[in-house]
C-alpha cells in the first residue's frame, strides 16, 4: 500500500524512468485510460514485430546480463551454444569490460575446445575453420587470463572478454579465422565501446612470480597470441591501433623477461592505415625509420609475411643448452605435467616429475602439450598483488586443495571458509592453489618420509608457526623448522 501511494504520488517523469529501469510497464500508477493505451501500444508493436518477421528477436543493447533471457532471443545467432561451459551459470557477471584478451590455443580443435568448455576458459572460441562457440556468456567472467596485469590493474579476468583461437602462437590464421575475428570483435567493440588498443593479447598481460630463473615479477610468462600484436596482422581484424609500449615494464612494476617478445608485441611489422584515412604516421611505435608510408593497404599477404618475419625474430629452438633454459623454452609450461623432456639418453620425463632443475643436461629435447590450465596459476600467491581471491583462484575458491596464509594466524583450506570469509581475507593474505599439505615435520618424521624428493622443488612451500612460508628449493634440509607443515602440488 506504501508503495503504491508513493508511486501515486511520484512525477510523470520519475513514473517514466521506473517503467524504463525495469523495462516494463508500471501498471499500479496509471488511471483506467493510461491502461487500455499501454495495451494498445504493446499491442501494436506486437503485431508489427510480427509483421515484420522480428518477433522477440530482440538485440541485447546493453552488455550487462542480456544473456540470461530466454533461449529464443538468441535464437538467430552465428555463434554457437554446441560446447557452452557446464560452468557458465555459476560464473559472476563483470562490472566493466574495458579490454579483450586474444589467446591461441597451442593446440588442435578437438582438444583445446574440450577442455576450455569443461573449465570454462574463454568467452568464445574461434576454431580453424571460422566456427564460433560461445564458452562462457558474454557478460560473465571466464577464467582466461591467469596471473595478468595491465597498466597496473591485476586479474583481468574481472575485466575483459577472453577469446581464443585454435592455433599456435608462432604460426598464421586461418583466413576463415580472420572473418569471423573481424565479425566478431566489430560486435564486442560496438556493444561494450572498446577501443582497438584495449584489443590485447595474452602475452601482453600475462606476467610471472619469480621463479627458478626469474628472480622478479616479469612479463614473458607467455607467447600467446603474440602474432595478433603485429600492425597488418590486426588490420586483417579490423583493429587499427595498439598499445605502444609495455606500460608495467615502463613503470617498474615488472621486469622484461623476454625482449624477443617485447620487439615483436610493440616494435615490428608494417603499420596499416584505417582504410578510408589519408596515409598517416599509422604508429607512433614503429622504430623503422619513416618512410612514405606503405602504398599497398594490407593484405593478407602483407600480414603474413610480417607474421614470419616475427617468427625468425622470436627463437624456437626446443632443445636446451647454454643461455638456453627449460624455462626459456617451456615458458610457465616447463614444469607441467603436459610438458615432456627427453634426455640425452632417451629417458623421458615430465616436468611434473623434474626436482633438479639444474641438472637438467644439455641437448634435453623439450615438447609442450596443451598448456595447463589459466585457472590454477604456479606458485604463491597474493591477495591484492595478484589480483583477488577469485581472479586468482576461480571455481577452486572455497576448494579443500586452495589453502590461504594470512599474515598472522593459522592457515586455512578453502573448504573450511565461506564466500564471505574469503571475500574478507586482508590484502596481503598469500594462497596456493591446487596444494595438499602433509606434516608436520618432527624428527621422528623428517620431511623425506613425508613427501619424498619433492621435499626441495620450487613449488614445494614450508610453512612454519610463526607464519613464515619458504620455498623448497631456498631451504636447506638442516634448517627446516621443526613443527612445519608441507604444502606440495596436489597430483
Ligand atoms: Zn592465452
């Protein structure tokens, strides 16, 4: 009743802003007369739509939740639903999206697009022959971009729109590939009005914690999608600009791991006018020196021979050497279980199954599989550094294998906390994800009988009472406290 008189009492104008907010019609405020025009006025449409063969085939203008309404306004759509995520209704909707987030799958159609949807890894996926699948809906967060940081923002995934593309980071698109890239990102840009220099690729955004090799934060944890950063390679897209620089390196906040990649993201290829403008300085970026600017407009041959160009300026080389480290190679594939060594002598392993990665000989041939999933990024993590609970963790949240170390008190597993209380962990807190922990360590069980040769790897944690956490590969077996607990990757 309260409600009614206050709408009773509101202005036409305030009536009017309420129906459109709710996208119906207030009846409750209206007279008889006001009414009976409502339904003439819907009706009215109704039969046009019908006439005109529209029929609830409405546009979803907005970016927000469009995608929850019912099956029939999408009826029509290009993009298909045949492997959306098990995992979409479950996946928060984003606040803003200001960037996209172009990735190659580094593997072939059948298995990439499998194991994406089972994780729900993409908003869309682009397979070779043009096909697209929508993954995850729009609208909704996909867990795509792992540990990632642009212009000082953390876990992009809160903030963009991942798409991957059946290929590899070193090699061309298919020209099906690029139609539908074209169709497609012309969609995202209009409806979320993205500009083409928020257009990313992975390796643009992906960053590393140190590791063995990398004593700092660093960019280069990635090569995906490289390619797409080049001028004529996005022109083939309908993209026009992009970044100009590294904005993290330039400000400090990471180190260039791999200057291979950095001279292909921002410095090579052919810059291609927008057709339809006069040629002009078409990136500022370009180091080549200024010549006219180039006759032809692009091409795909144009695109193609700056694609490999790029590729001889990158190495490729898959055996290791001197200068040349699992991890120069593998990138943060090197100790995945997909990721396969062979020896000199033709013994093969895993990187799972590597501890000593110093002894590593040389001539070991290194062949990476399908790259493990962005949804469990390596190593320790932490609470606002690398993005939230959620960006870094995803669906494995309030998992019994994700375990949260706050700055004081014990550590808890996700299984013993609520949405809430994860929400509440203090910035600072570090987590591991994907982790069981076994301990703790008393002299009558030393760590060996607990955990065996992993006692010392790198993504092998210790934890002790006062909170202290310590990496296997920086502790001495001497020095391991007594009472500590073991964290090691969970198999
Ligand atoms: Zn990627």
């Amino acid at each position: 009743m309260a409600r009614l008189r206050a709408e009773a009492n509101a202005s036409p104008a305030a009536l009017g802003s309420q129906a459109g907010a709710r996208g119906g019609f207030s009846v409750s405020g209206m007279g008889r007369g006001g009414v009976l025009k409502a339904l003439r006025t819907a009706l009215s449409l109704l039969v046009l739509a019908l006439c005109t063969g529209d029929a609830l085939l409405l546009p979803s203008a907005s970016g927000a939740p469009a995608s929850s309404r019912s099956k029939s306004t999408k009826a029509r759509s290009w993009i298909s639903d045949a492997h959306l995520s098990p995992r979409n209704r479950q996946r928060p909707y984003r606040k803003s999206t200001p960037y996209i987030i172009l990735h190659t799958t580094e593997g072939g159609s059948k298995g990439s697009i499998a194991k994406l949807s089972k994780n729900g890894e993409c908003n869309y996926v682009v397979d070779t022959d043009g096909d697209v699948y929508r993954i995850i809906e729009r609208g909704r967060t996909a867990y795509h971009a792992g540990l990632s940081m642009w212009n000082g923002r953390t876990g992009l995934d809160s903030c963009s729109i991942g798409i991957e593309i059946v290929g590899y980071h070193n090699r061309d698109l298919t020209a099906a590939q690029y139609a539908s890239l074209k169709r497609l990102l012309a969609e995202l840009k209009a409806i979320y009005g993205i500009r083409d220099d928020r257009i990313l690729t992975h390796s643009m955004v992906a960053f590393g914690n140190p590791n063995h090799w990398q004593k700092h934060r660093h960019r280069g944890r990635k090569r995906c999608a490289m390619l797409l950063a080049l001028p004529s390679v996005r022109a083939r897209m309908g993209l026009y600009a992009k970044p100009a620089f590294d904005p993290d390196v330039r400000a400090g906040r990471l180190k260039d791991a791999d200057p291979e990649l950095s001279t292909v993201l921002y410095r090579q290829g052919t810059p291609v006018p927008r057709p339809g403008t006069p040629a002009k300085t078409a990136a500022k970026t370009a180091a080549a020196p200024a010549k006219p600017a180039p006759a032809a407009p692009s091409t795909a041959a144009t695109a193609a021979a700056d694609a490999a160009a790029a590729v001889r300026a990158v190495s490729s080389a898959t055996v290791i050497g001197p200068g040349r480290s699992a991890w120069d190679i593998a990138r943060d594939a090197y100790n995945a279980p997909t990721t396969i060594y062979t020896f000199p002598n033709g013994t093969r392993k895993t990187g799972k199954e590597i501890t000593q990665w110093k002894s590593i000989p040389p001539g070991t041939r290194v062949e990476i599989g399908i790259p493990p999933s962005e949804n469990a990024p390596e190593g320790l993590l932490t609470i606002g550094e690398d993005g939230s609970a959620q960006d870094l963790a995803g669906d494995a949240m309030l998992a019994s294998t994700t375990y949260y170390f706050p700055k004081k008190g014990p550590y808890q597993s996700g299984a013993e906390l609520s949405l809430a209380a994860v929400d509440a962990l203090p910035v600072g807190t570090r987590m591991l994800i994907g982790y069981k922990v076994v301990g703790p360590v008393t002299p009558r069980k030393p760590v060996f009988s607990l955990c065996g040769p992993r006692w010392n790897r790198s993504d092998t944690y210790y934890w002790d009472k006062t909170g202290h956490l310590v990496a296997g590969d920086e502790i001495g077996e001497r020095s391991i406290p007594e009472g500590a607990f073991v964290f090691i990757k969970a198999d």
